[in-house]
C-alpha cells in the first residue's frame, strides 16, 4: 500500500497551479488529501502529477455575508465546524462538519476538497446541493460558477474538466423564517454514514409551513435535493406531520444497497431521519420566526 | 515474605519503552534492508497458465523476482500439515509460491525483493499473471453442496470428518420428554491487530548463520520450520520475536510463506530482506476464523434439563489446512461448557471454501461452541416458559462434581476432565451485577424513552494451558540482576512483567532486579508458543519452578558458607538469610558469585570465587559432581491436561425501533481463572476480549462476493469496534484455583471474547422477540428480520406488542 | 535554480522540517508518505502504521499542533512545519532527565496499552486535545470520548484508554492550580 511513482508540484499562485495542469492532462489537485491518499496508497489512483495547491495564497478564508458563506479550497473541515459566524449564516455548515470523520481526518480535510470528490457519502455535497450552493472554479481561461445541479454527474465525478481548480465554494444563507437540521446513521461514529440526512424549514409569517427540503447522504449516486413541502405545506408548525414527509421521502429516493446497508434498510433511514430532523428543524424554524 | 508480587496489580514494565515511542516492532528492525512485495492471487481459484516478469525487469531499484520455478529442495513442497489428526483425512496446504494453482484472493504467487517498498510494489505492480479461472466455493452452504469443488481431488469439500459422542443419542432423544432441532450460523471474522505479519532476516556468511526476526507467536517452530524448508543445521537459525503489535491467533499459524521466503531470499541475495504486511495483505492472505453452520438437535424434561444433545457442524476451513482441525475440535468440545450434559455427540464436518485459511482467532473455536450451547438454553427456557437464568442453573455441573470428566478429547489429545470451578456461583455473582431479576423495570424505562430492551447471559468453560510443555530459564548473576527467559512469546499480555513478578515473588528479589525475556531462541530454545490462553500458565508455572530451582541452590551454597541449616534459610529483598537471625545473610549476589568457581578474575565481585580467595576444601572438586557451576536453573511445566477457566457474561442491548440501531448498554462479566498473578492485567484481558466479542456480534464480518473477493478488506469497511461502539463492563471475579499446577492459575487471554456473541445475540432476541439464528447481526440485517413475516417469534414475544418501526 | 515563475515539479525533493523541537532534513521521493519519512528517513520508529489508509490513526502526529494522519499526508506536504511525534511528548528537565507528559504517565499508570502499536497515536492525539483544552475545567465523558474516538485498538477495549485521559486530565488541572 505504497502510491506509485508521480511528480509532484506546490505552485505558489493559482496562476502557476493551472499552467501545471494545463501541461499536463494526468495531474490531479491536492488539498486536503484525505480522500486522494488512500486511493493512491490502494494505487487505485494513479496521476501523473500531484499539484498541491496547499501553498497557494489566498485560498484559505471563509466569507461570511448576508447572502452566505464562501469557503476557500483550502479551508479544512474542523475550521468551518468552529466558525461560528459562519454557522450563525448558515448552520448545516457546523451541522454536517461535524460529521465528517475523525478530528485528525477534519484538521487535514478540505470542505472544498470533499465536494471537488463528489462522494455521494460526503457530508459537505449534500449541504451544497440543500443549500442551493455553487462552487467557483478557475481555469486558465478565467473563472466561472458552477451551481451544484451542473457540478455532481456521478459517483466521485464532477462535471469539471480539463485544467481546472475549485477555488472556493459558496453557501447560500439560511432563509428567514427557516430551520436547519442534520443527522446521519453511521455503522460506527465518524464512518461514512449508512444514511443521513439535512433539511431545511421555511415558515410563513403566520409560522405555518411553507418549504420544506431535504437532502441525503448515502442515497443514490449523486446528491438530491427534495422538495417535501406538499406534504406539509400550510400546516402550522407545531401541528405539521412530520412522519407524512417521511414517508413522502422514502417514496422520492432511490437507493443502493452496498454491504453495510439494504436499499430498503437505506429507504427506511430516509423516513425516520426525515421526520426527526424536520422535527427539530422546524422547531428551530419557530424560534427564529417571530410569534 | 516481604516481596510479595503474585497477585497485585503491579504496573507493566514493558510500558517504559512502549509510551515513548521505543518500542522495537518488526518494522522498526532492518533499516537497511531491502523489500519484499507480493504478486498475489486477485482470483479466488484459478490455474496460472503464465507469469511474465519482463516488464518488471527495468524497474529502478528491483533486486530479485522469485516464483515457484525459483523454489527448491523442501521450499518447492507444499507448507507443513502443521497438526495432523487421523480425522482430517484430507489435508491440504498451499505453497510458499503458488504451484500452478491459486484457492483464494491473496495467495502469493510471485515474490518481489527491492531496494524499497515502493519500488517493489511497483514491479510487482507490472507483473503479469494469466490466470484460467475455475468455479467458486464461498460459504459453507456452497462447501456443503459441493457443486463446485476447491481441490479437485477431494469432490465433497470435506477435509476432515470430526467425531466424538459419550452414549447413545438417538434413544436418548426418542425417549425425551421434549425435543427441539435448529440451524444457525455464525460467520466469518479476524483477529486483526494492528500491526501485521512480518519478517526480516539477516544472513552471515562468515558464521553461516541466519538471524531472523519474525512477528510471530510461536518463535522456535518457526525456527525449526525454516532451517527444515532452507535445509539449514537447527543451530545456524535463530529466531526472535520482537514486539508485537498484537497477534490474538494469527501470528500462531506459522511458517507463513513469507516466513520462509524472506529469509531465503536473504540468503540467496547475501543481504537483509524485510517484508512488512501492509493492511490489504493482511486481510487476503493471513487468516479469518468463525464460520459454522450448527444444526443441534436437544432433548430435555419438563424442568429444562437436557437428557440429550446432538450437534451437527459445517465448520469453514478456508483453501487450506495448515493448522488441522483444532478450531473444529475445541468447538466440538468446549460446546458442552458448564453443563453436565448426558449425552452427548458431536460430528464437526471441515469444509474447503475459496476463501483465506481458517485459523485460531481468540477463542479459537469456543465463541462458536458457546453460541451452539446457550443459544440452546435460550431455546429450552422459551420452549417451556422459563427464565432463561433459570434453565441454565438446572443443568450446571455443581461444584461437588470435579474433577468433572465429559469424557470428551480435547485439541491436545487429552481428556477434557474439568479439574475446578464454581459454576452456580459464576451465575449467582452474574445475575447480581447485571440485575437480572430487575430486566422488567429496565425494560419498562426503556419503553419510555421509545426502545427496546433485551438481556441476555451466556456462560462458558474454557480449557487454557494445554500442554505439551513450556520451558523457564532462571539466572542469577555476580550483580544481582536476575535473568529470566522463557520461550514463548508476548504480543502485549504483559509477559515480562508478569513472569518478573512470578520469579521475583518465588526467589525473594526485587522485581527491579529481574529482567525477562521472551520469544528468543537465542535464549530459550524448547518452547511451544503463545496461544489457548497458556502464557501465564505454562511459562508461568514453568519460570516458577525454575527460580525455585536458583532458590533451592542458592540456599544450599548460602547454608555452607554461613554454616547453618538449609532449612532455617530464607530470601527476602534479595539476602539469603537465617530467618529470625537478622545479620547472619548473605547477598544473592554473592552466592551468585561463589557458585561459579573462577580462575579469574574480571571484577570486584569476582575475586571472591577465584581460587585463592579463601580456603577451600581440598578433598572436593571445585564443582562438585552432578553439580554445575553459576547460579541458575532451567525447568518445565508440563501439564496432565489442560485447566479449564470458566466464566459468564451478560449483555443488556437497546435497541431503537426505527432505525434498528443496536446498542449494548450495559455489559456485566464474571470470571474465574484460578489464582490471579496481575488483576490489573486480567481485567486487561478481559476488557480486550468483551471489546472484539462485542465486535464479533455486531459489526465484523468477512464480506466475501459470491466470486471469493472479499469486498471489505480495508478498516473503512471492516468495522471494528472504535471506543464508541465499546460498552462499559462492569467485572466481578470468582477465584478457584487449579489443582492442576503449582501456582494454582488458569489462562485468561481468550475468555473476555467468547460468550459475546452468544449474550448478545440472546439479548437481542429478548428485546424484539425474534429467533435471533444468524450472527453478527447488523441493523439493516434486525430491519430484515423484523419485518419478514416469515420469521420465527420467540413464544415470549407473544406477550410483548411490538411499537416498531416497521411498516405494514 | 528554481525561478519563481515556473513552479517545480519534481520526483524528488529535500524537505526541511522541525521534528520534536530539532531541525531535520531529508531527500525523499515526493511520492514518500510522512511516516515512512518519520520512520525511514528521520528514524523515528515510533509512529506507526497500522492500516496505510487513514482510519486506524497509528499513525498520527502534530503538524503544527494538530492531530494528523501521517499516512495521509505527503512528506513534502510539511516542509517547513513542526512535526510532533510520541518521541517529542516527553521533555527535558534541568538535570537532562526524561519528564514524561502526563499522558505518557497515565497510560502507565492505567494499563492504558497492551501490544503498544496503537498507542503512540492515541497518545499524541490526546496530549494535542488535553494541552489545548483549558485545564482548569474538569473534563466531560464527550471530551474523553473524542480525544479517543478516532483510533482503534485492538487490544484494550478502550476502558482504560479513556480512564488514562481521565487521570490525565486531573493530573493536568492539579498542576494549573
């Protein structure tokens, strides 16, 4: 469990990291390497050129708006798990984060990187597509947004081709009126999760129900995000059922079975994380919505 | 005596070096020594039709490739039946290098040396093997139904047919008043520790001598393994295990290929080789254990006590047999546990599979045996409406019944004659500490809160310290330093620590001045090894004599020089002294001195035994006849028969009706092995044990395809307990010494893992009312279970209304 | 020569990094993983490897103060860091004797370790989470339950490995106070 042989190169600009690439169509970006390195130490991965963009400047900041927040390529997980500021913008980013694995994999762990591998186990994918997220994405010929329904194709394939860094990725805030939740079943504490879960609850300003949205983790090969809102909608909300948008999920997803998880063991998470989370979701969607 | 040590928790020394990062492990030897990679089979049986190295050829740093055809002499035979047993009547093993054949993912087929790892793996990455493949066994099922076979020679899978019985079953069953039959299974996990296999070995051409340094268990039959397969003298061979990272089993299985193959390679390259399992080789090519299929048939009265039982096994052996059928055998008799059963036959079927060898892990055979023996309890106490507690406690052997003979044969050929133990009072102690009795209002606040509760106990006998023999080396020197060796080797159990307290509290010295070393041939070389819970009994038993052997000499030179009665001697702090004379001594030291005549002086100390240092007695020789010179004494401990340790253990699980989410709350056990050398280092044991049982019944499993690849073969996906998914235990102990050996003690290493199953998969049953006859259980496996309409309901689970998460 | 505007690629690089304290050196292939680097290269035998792949945490060391998994980063990656391993736990006291972390002691004095393969990862994962929490506070069962939750061990079962963090964290609070 030895990688094989690449080149290696720590570019000191954007600039420098693209002209790498552009040289040469086997290289891979490096952030984090938290998922790269175990696929070259299984030497299931194999690229020519490792362009570590860990030197690059400017690539480790977290925006925090009034729209949302933009975190830098090189921001790791256990950062955005700490940024207050940022959670209070948009929770889920806190929320899923800590998620994520183990500490020693979130201090070394990019929120960027995860998503750049579209890991239909991730958590962060899942929180980019639920927040109606985009990542920007540098090549050589400029720089351009790509929203999150255009970023995921498959199972750790992205629609990003060719000489190219995903320089940052964006979180749009949390709407008024609204509520966040995450949760996930994970066989043991800090593995991928079997199932998980994010939401989101939109109020009205009478406090009655009027989106709801969820995403999973684990469930079909690229991330979904689902409109729940029909089977709740206009329900006020402390008397919405939650269970009806539970079972509104299950019939919404498509998911695999692997050997830790049943498709329809996977179905029946979607249900019961559904309705807890939107429990807590909408609770927490009461309180920011003025009586 | 004032140095007491047997018996207190005394801190390990082998911790000085282990926390601060010194420890010496396999691959912390060797920094200049080249590499060893493997080409191993990625196809689970295949026939190799061509292996072409060419393009490995360029590789930078590439050393040597070896396959079969390099092989020679005995290295060119198949690896050795390692326990023949007239049963297993059809024995196979693989070789060193694959011959033309391949039975599983993993087996090696080609042998890369290279300057460094990397480089190796990357010649043996450009390697390319043609392989035909041939159908695939995978599972017992498979083996049993033989529609394909892993040797072709041996057309029903059957390596072995294991049979022992103690009366006539089938009357005895006819004329029970119940009778109930079952299948279960329990499936496929590993020892895993982790560090992995390896070996390095060091050539001398000037000495012609070989010096090779393995992560082993059993360090002098890996020595007599390769100076047989290298056909080298057994004295140019020395083997040494360093620290080891753990083995529980598998590092007992020897001489592993590449056991044999490095030091080749060492010799024929004239250079040290190394070779390091990485993760991935260790998954597919060392060793899993635990698959059977159990059909048992019990017979029993009204009061649920078994008149009968008859028990059924298809036991997984993997491609090959190398280690016999030991795992089979110690199932097949260590199943009947605390319980005086009347009648009893077991047929234990050893089946051929595609997959990785089948060999001792922790337990080796017993968490199988116990889960077959209490999932029948669980049967009988629901079939008749009785505790389960209950049941068990009518049918213990009573302590007023040992020795208790099952007249059964156990893996070391000899009798399994229970020499002690208290069994109702494990189970007295058991039902205490977990709260038994107060289950329904456990249940009950659980409900509360939305879950499912169950309890579920499992009690075990297991037979630790078979023999045939263990060896101690005891040695005092000029200094005072006390040096104890023995043969058989720690992986962690805390050995020198343990054995210096045994030989420090026999001969009356500081356990500071006691230095132990183990698993060296250079310093011990008859030795059997370190497995069935045998270290602190054999080793231990056998250090003991040997230092009461230094003891009895030292007294007998102490008693000449101070003119006094040996038996008014005694050692304490390391003076031998007249007991009550306080002045009339001497040092240790100094007997250690005097008892080895010297022409020669090289110190202070050893001027008082050259030969004009006093008067001696002209019409003596120096050494006396029969007598030899230093202070030190080598002895052994062979055992009549193994000592049989005994314990219970329950399990309190909630489950969440949901989500099917399985959690063990609570997790009591009560144990006895005899007289305890270090609590501390037993609860250790323990701890260790419930951690990889509560792994084995709820979250490791070899997930091998219908195809024989093994789909989990990383720690991603092999799940092994992190400190989140271990419960809290809580411990009670029951000491019954063993009559069998001088210090009175039985092995404890294995016992923490073996009830585990059995517990929780009761546990479990209780809590959902479901026959629970398939382990480990995972949720989405309990989910299945639940809402298959098919499934058997336990007729306790009539009086519970499920509120579940199951959808109508 | 290395200009500035054409970045390196390289298959081989010198890496200059701080290791317990001490300035090290080495030339390594970029593809060396930090601990085969620490082991092969600096000698420091004491972090080990136990799965190559990032979850069974052996491995990990400080780069820059954080846990990390060294068989997940690249050599090359720390140029320039501090790298603490279980040999840079311990300290020097005046008459250049070892002093051990508290940790270190309480893994002792808790029957913390059985085979020891494991324990240097845990043991500087913990001391990292026990020296940046504010010692004067007691610790929670969710902290022992962090520090230790991303290693495995094969051998103890964890009991003791979270009573030692426990007693380490007392041990660390009496010496605050």
């Amino acid at each position: 469990m030895k990688p094989a042989p690449f080149r290696y190169a720590d570019p000191r600009s954007l600039e420098e990291a693209l002209d790498v690439l552009a040289a040469d169509p086997g290289a891979k970006v490096l952030a984090g390497g938290q998922s790269l390195l175990p696929l070259l130490a299984m030497r299931l991965a194999a690229p020519a050129t490792l362009v570590d963009v860990n030197r690059v400047p400017g690539l480790d900041t977290v925006e925090v708006t009034g729209d949302g927040v933009r975190v830098g390529a090189l921001v790791r997980h256990a950062r955005l798990l700490h940024d207050d500021t940022a959670a209070g913008v948009q929770p889920l980013l806190a929320r899923a984060t800590a998620n994520v694995a183990h500490p020693a994999i979130r201090n070394r762990g990019t929120t960027v990187g995860s998503i750049a591998h579209a890991d239909p186990s991730g958590e962060m994918t899942s929180v980019l597509a639920l927040t109606g997220g985009s990542v920007t994405v540098a090549t050589p010929e400029g720089r351009s947004t790509v929203g999150w329904q255009d970023l995921f194709v498959g199972p750790l394939e992205t629609s990003i081709a060719g000489p190219a860094v995903v320089v940052d990725a964006f979180f749009p805030a949390l709407p008024e009126r609204s509520g966040t939740a995450f949760a996930e079943i994970a066989r043991r504490k800090g593995d991928y999760a079997v199932c998980g879960a994010g939401v989101v609850v939109t109020l009205d300003a009478d406090r009655r129900v009027s989106a709801v949205r969820a995403s999973y983790i684990s469930v079909g090969l690229v991330p979904e995000v689902h409109d729940l809102t029909e089977a709740v909608a206009g329900k006020p909300v402390d008397g919405a059922d939650w269970a009806a948008a539970g079972a509104l999920a299950r019939t919404l997803v498509d998911p695999d079975t692997d050997i830790h998880a049943s498709a329809d063991y996977r179905r029946l998470l979607v249900g019961v994380l559904t309705e807890r989370t939107l429990t807590d979701a909408a609770r927490e969607a009461a309180e920011r919505t003025a009586a | 005596m004032t140095t007491k040590l047997f018996g207190e928790p005394v801190r390990r020394r082998e911790d000085a070096r282990l926390i601060i990062g010194k420890g010496r492990y396999l691959d912390d030897i060797g920094a200049g020594a080249l590499a060893a990679a493997f080409v191993r089979s990625p196809h689970a049986h295949a026939r190799i039709t061509d292996v072409d190295v060419e393009a490995a050829l360029d590789v930078e740093g590439l050393v040597a490739i070896y396959t079969y055809e390099d092989l020679t002499g005995p290295m060119a035979e198949p690896l050795p039946v390692l326990i023949p047993h007239p049963q297993l009547h059809a024995p196979r093993t693989g070789y060193a290098l694959a011959n033309g054949m391949v039975n599983h993912v993993g087996e090696p087929v080609v042998m890369v040396v290279a300057t460094d790892r990397y480089l190796a793996e990357d010649a043996a990455e450009r390697i390319v093997v043609t392989y035909e493949e041939l159908p695939v066994v995978v599972g017992v099922d498979a083996a049993r139904e033989a529609r394909a076979v892993v040797h072709e020679d041996i057309p029903d899978n059957v390596a072995a047919r294991h049979h022992q019985e103690t009366g006539d079953v089938e009357p005895t069953l006819a004329a029970s008043p119940h009778t109930l039959s079952f299948t279960q299974y329990i499936e496929r996990s590993a020892c895993m520790p982790l560090e992995g296999k390896g070996v390095h070995a060091r050539w001398d051409p000037d000495d012609a001598s070989l010096r090779v340094h393995s992560s082993t268990q059993a360090s002098t039959s890996v020595r007599a393994a390769i100076a047989a397969k290298l056909e080298l003298s057994l004295d140019r061979v020395e083997v040494v295990a360093p620290d080891v990272g753990g083995g529980f089993g598998v590092k007992i299985v020897h001489p592993w290929p590449e056991e044999l193959l490095v030091p080749m390679a060492a010799i024929r390259l004239g250079h040290e080789v190394k070779w390091a399992e990485d993760r991935r080789e260790h998954f597919i090519s060392s060793a899993h254990e635990r698959q059977q299929r159990q059909e048992i048939t019990v017979g029993y009265d009204d009061d649920g006590r078994i008149t009968a039982l008859d028990v059924h096994v298809w036991h997984d052996n993997g491609a090959y047999t190398p280690y016999g059928i030991i795992v089979p055998i110690v199932t097949a008799t260590q199943l009947v546990g605390p319980y005086a059963l009347p009648v009893y036959r077991v047929v234990v079927e050893s089946v051929y599979t595609n997959t990785v060898i089948v060999t001792p892990y922790r337990g080796a055979g017993r968490p199988q045996g116990c889960y077959a023996m209490e999932r029948t309890m669980d049967r009988v106490a629901d079939a008749l409406g009785l505790d389960r507690a209950e049941v068990r406690r009518r049918n213990l052997i009573t302590p007023d019944q040992f020795p208790y003979d099952h007249h059964l044969t156990f893996q070391d050929g000899r009798p399994v004659i229970y020499d002690s133990g208290d069994y109702p009072g494990l189970l007295d102690k058991l039902v205490a500490l977990v709260g038994w009795d107060e289950a329904a209002a456990l249940r009950a606040d659980a409900q509360a809160r939305g879950k499912l509760l169950g309890v579920g106990m499992a009690l075990y006998v297991e037979g630790t310290g078979p023999g045939p023999y263990e060896g101690g080396h005891v040695q005092v020197l000029g200094s005072g330093k006390v040096l104890v060796s023995t043969g058989l080797t720690s992986q962690g159990q805390g050995h020198e620590t343990v054995f210096a307290q045994i030989v420090a509290s026999e001969l009356g010295v500081s356990m500071d001045d006691v230095e132990v070393h183990t698993g060296d041939t250079r310093r011990f070389g008859y030795a059997v090894g370190t497995f069935a819970s045998r270290a602190a009994v054999m080793s231990g038993n056998a250090v003991a004599l040997a230092a009461r052997g230094v003891r009895e000499k030292a007294i007998r030179i102490a008693a000449e020089v101070l003119e006094a009665n040996p038996e008014d001697l005694e050692i304490d702090e390391g003076l031998v002294q007249v007991k009550g004379t306080p002045g009339a001594s001497i040092p240790l030291r100094t007997v250690a001195v005097l008892s080895n005549p010297l022409r020669y002086a090289f110190d202070e100390a050893a001027k008082q035994a050259t030969q004009f240092a006093g008067p001696g007695d002209d019409s003596k020789p120096p050494v006396a006849p029969g007598d030899a010179p230093g202070l030190e004494h080598r002895d052994y401990y062979s055992p009549i028969r193994s000592t049989f340790a005994s314990g219970a253990h329950a399990a309190v699980v909630e489950i969440d009706p949901q989500t099917w989410e399985i959690d063990v709350v609570r997790y009591a056990v009560v144990h006895d092995c005899g007289n305890v050398v270090n609590p501390m280092i037993v609860e250790g044991q323990v701890h260790g044990g419930v951690a990889q049982g509560v792994g084995g019944a709820l979250y490791e499993r070899m997930a091998y395809d219908a195809d024989g690849q093994l789909q989990n073969a990383s720690f991603m996906d092999f799940l092994m307990p992190y400190a989140s998914e271990v419960p809290d235990v809580v411990i009670d102990h029951q000491e019954t010494p063993s009559p069998l050996n001088p210090l009175g003690i039985k092995g404890a290493g294995e016992a923490g893992v073996i009830p585990g199953t059995a517990a929780i998969a009761s546990a479990i049953e209780d809590a959902t009312g479901r026959r629970i006859a398939s382990m480990p259980i995972s949720p989405t496996e309990l989910y299945d279970l639940m809402r298959d309409e098919t499934a058997e309901r336990t007729a306790a689970s009539q009086q519970t209304s499920l509120q579940t998460g199951v959808p109508a | 020569m290395t200009s500035v505007d054409t970045p390196r690629i390289d298959s081989e690089r010198t890496v200059r990094v701080t290791v317990n304290g001490v300035p090290r050196e080495a030339t390594v292939p970029v593809r060396r993983v930090l601990a085969d680097a620490l082991r092969d290269d600096l000698g420091l035998t004491g972090t080990h490897v136990g799965c190559a792949h990032g979850v069974c945490g052996s491995c990990t060391v400080l780069v820059d103060g954080d846990p990390v998994r060294s068989c997940l980063v690249l050599a090359v990656q720390v140029d320039g860091a501090e790298v603490t391993t279980v040999e840079g736990l311990a300290r020097e006291d005046h008459q250049g004797g070892q002093v051990l972390h508290p940790v270190q002691e309480a893994f002792r004095e808790c029957h913390a370790l059985q085979c020891g393969f494991c324990t240097p990862g845990f043991l500087v994962t913990i001391a990292a989470g026990l020296e940046a929490r504010d010692r004067s506070a007691e610790i929670t069962e969710e902290e022992v339950d962090e520090l230790v939750g991303g290693n495995l061990c094969r051998c103890t079962g964890y009991a003791n490995i979270k009573k030692a963090v426990r007693h380490a964290a007392a041990t660390m609070r009496e010496d605050a106070s």
